[in-house]
C-alpha cells in the first residue's frame, strides 16, 4: 500500500468516526433526562405510521381523482381547471410529506431500539 493510499484511507476512516460520533451525541443528547421533556416532547411514533398509512393512500388517490378531473378525463361539476390542479398539487404535496415521514419514523425507531427506548 503507498504512502498517500494509506494517508487517504487513514483520513475516511478518521471522518467515519467522527462522524459516527457526533451521531451517537446527537442520539444521547435526545434521549437525556434534564427535567424539561415536556417542552421537547416526542411525538407517538407509533401514531403516526397509522396515520401515515390511512392518509397517504388517501392523498395519493386524491392526486389522482384531481388530476383527472383537472384534465376533463372524469365527468365533473364546472370548475376552474386551475382549481383542481391547485387541489391535485396539494394532495401530491402532502403524499410526499407523509412518504418523508415514513422514512423519518423508521430512523427514529431505528435510533429507539439501538437506545432500548
């Protein structure tokens, strides 16, 4: 191995564990009890993966109904065009951040277990 390999490899491993360890900081300073949980409380992980899985299927076909009729592809009441793609914008927005949280919550439940939490 030459000399500026094994510099370079001596620098990623220096970064990943640092980086490893601000993570496990970051992770104890979540977790630490200081008295003032209330104000830093932590929503109900559980909650929201059931909420996630009611809503997100519910606003991903609300893109599509919206879409559809933004499109005139589904006999409608007279609208604006503008006002179902606003709708058909919103409900896709709200499905991205549902599909977001998933991946937040799992991290989180992750982070519980390794904590025993």
């Amino acid at each position: 191995m030459s000399q500026s390999h094994h510099h370079r490899h001596h620098w990623a491993e220096h970064w990943r564990a640092a980086a490893a360890d601000r993570r496990a900081r970051s992770a104890a300073r979540r977790w630490r009890r200081t008295g003032d949980e209330p104000r830093r409380a932590q929503s109900d992980l559980r909650a929201r993966v059931v909420l996630n899985r009611i809503f997100i299927p519910l606003f991903l076909l609300g893109t599509a109904v919206f879409a559809l009729l933004a499109a005139n592809a589904l006999p409608a009441p007279a609208a604006d065009r503008a006002f179902y793609i606003a709708l058909a914008v919103l409900c896709a927005v709200f499905t991205v951040i549902g599909l977001v949280d998933v991946f937040v919550i799992r991290r989180r439940m992750a982070e519980q277990r390794r904590w025993r939490r």
